[in-house]
C-alpha cells in the first residue's frame, strides 16, 4: 500500500507541475515505468477538465479535476494571416529524420493535419510533431538541434 501512496504523491506532484507551467500533456518514460498525463483543453474560462494520470501496476488511471487560475488570453501580435505550429513540448528539435535525411518539410511544402514536419526529442524520446493544420509552410521559426520550450512557435503556415 506505501507504494501506491507513494505513485499518488507522484503523480500530484507532477500534476502540480503542469498546472505551474500551464502543460497540457506530460509523458514520462523512466526505464521499464511509463506515466501520461493529458488535461483537456478549457471548456470554459478558468475550468480545466480533468487530468488522467496511469502507472504500471497501479490500476486503473486515477481522475483528478482541475481548475485553471486564469483563462488563456489571444497570443499578441500573432500574424493574423498565418496559423503557428507550436511545440507541444520541451525539447530539441530535428527537422530531419536522420542527420542524412532531407528534412519532413520546406518552405512551400504543402502540408495536411497528419503532416510530420518535425520531431522533438524529449528524454530520449523522438516526439513525431504533426501540423494539425492544412496549408503551405511559409516560415521555419526554429533551427534545427536547438532547444525548443513549451508552445514556442516552430512554423508558421499559410491556411488553404
């Protein structure tokens, strides 16, 4: 039972985290343990849904709900005119599959919501990143192996 209590603690502690830095989705991967945390977008200001946690040898996910201490306000200055492709992690970015691959798209590259044009790695994990939007790249706003933060903008599409 002390195990367990102790897997609770842990996962509070990262459910803490996410709302500190406003994550929506953690995945941990430490040796053979393997945790996911994913809160659900706002439905309305200042009400966050609620946050699934599931550990190996734990059981069922345990249901946290969460509240957010302030809504998200329209990012300042955003170019009305094209959508970003933000990173949904911290990382380092890879525009290529390998170091001797061409890279997953260019400027002008044609895109479509299941379009992988980047990978993040993250605790060694390569993070495939999709567009999620359909249109065409006009602007890389990250280089490639630098560092990437939590919604830093990675490109910038123009909508179809």
């Amino acid at each position: 039972m002390a195990d367990k209590d102790a897997d609770v603690q842990k996962i509070k502690e990262l459910i803490r985290i996410m709302k500190e830095n406003d994550l929506v989705k953690i995945d941990i991967r430490h040796g053979e343990d393997y945790i996911s945390l994913q809160r659900a977008q706002p439905q309305q200001p200042g009400i966050m849904g609620p946050v699934l946690a599931s550990l190996p040898g734990v059981g069922s996910p345990i249901v946290v709900p969460q509240t957010s201490s302030g809504g998200h306000a329209g990012a300042p200055g955003k170019r009305e005119e094209l959508l970003e492709i933000k990173s949904p992690i911290v990382g380092t970015l890879y525009v290529a599959p390998s170091p001797d691959s061409e890279p997953f798209v260019d400027i002008g590259s044609h895109v479509d919501p299941q379009t992988v044009v980047c990978i993040v790695e993250a605790m060694k994990v390569m993070n495939e990143i999709k567009a999620e939007v359909s249109g065409t790249i006009m602007e890389k706003a990250a280089a490639n192996g630098q560092a990437v933060e939590y919604g830093q903008i990675l490109f910038r599409v123009r909508p179809d």
